[in-house]
C-alpha cells in the first residue's frame, strides 16, 4: 500500500504569518490536529495542537475569546511551528511513513510532490487506522 492511498489531500494549511489565535481556531474549526505551515508554496514547518494548546492558558477557548485576545497570540505560527520538517512522497510505501512516526515521535507527516517539492496531503495516524480498520474489514 502506498501513502497517495491513505493520505489526506488538499490539507488544511496556514501561512507562515498567521496569527497563533488564528491557527488554533482553525484547528479546532476543522478537528484536525496538525498544519502544515507554507510561505507561499513552500513547506516550512508544522505546528499541532499540542504545540498551540501550550500557547493558551485555558488550551481549548471559545472561538470569540480566542479572537479578542491580543499580544503573544497575534504572533506569527511561525515563531512556534516546528522548522525540521519530516516529509514523504505520495508514491512512497505507507510502511515507510508508518516507521517514520514511529521513530520520530510524530502524529502526521507532509507529503510532498517528489519534483516540485509542494505539498500534496498529509498522512496521520488516523489516516492509517482507517486504512488498518478497512482491512480488517474486509
């Protein structure tokens, strides 16, 4: 089986500029975990909710109260995103992905065209317990 089979495409992304409260809304918005960061095109960094729920006192806030906050949660994503960023391709074997994570600690990783270096989806333990899940199954 390869990534392009279990991935998510077309993630949900944010650029390197955007607001930390802006990135956390989103990802509470969107229930997902994980955001690539770009400038413009390019795959920078990644930054989970893990990483903003440290940001914000109360981790979780209501989407009005996140948006009137000011000062440390108007920074930039980038100042808190991770830099070294883990990437894989889409024609990649998914076992390869898999011990990736496993090595790295990590709950997703970016997965990149191999010639253009953009990003193309994003592969999660979610995305590979569905694919498990539909094995299983069959």
């Amino acid at each position: 089986m390869l990534v392009q089979d279990v991935m998510t495409k077309s993630p949900v992304v944010v650029q390197h500029d955007t607001p930390l409260v802006d990135a956390m809304a989103l990802l509470q918005e969107s229930n997902i975990r994980h955001l690539p960061i770009l400038e413009g095109s390019a795959l920078i960094g990644m930054v989970s909710d893990r990483d903003l729920r440290g940001v914000f006192p109360s981790g979780a806030l209501e989407e009005s109260a996140m948006r009137a906050l000011s000062g440390q949660y108007r920074a930039p994503v980038s100042e808190l995103m991770s830099a070294d960023v883990l990437y894989i391709h889409p024609e990649d074997d998914l076992g390869e992905a898999i011990d990736l994570m496993l090595q790295q600690n990590v709950g997703a990783i970016p997965v990149t065209d191999p010639f253009s270096g953009n990003l193309v989806g994003i592969v999660s333990y979610v995305d590979i317990l569905k694919a498990a899940r539909n094995l299983v199954s069959e």
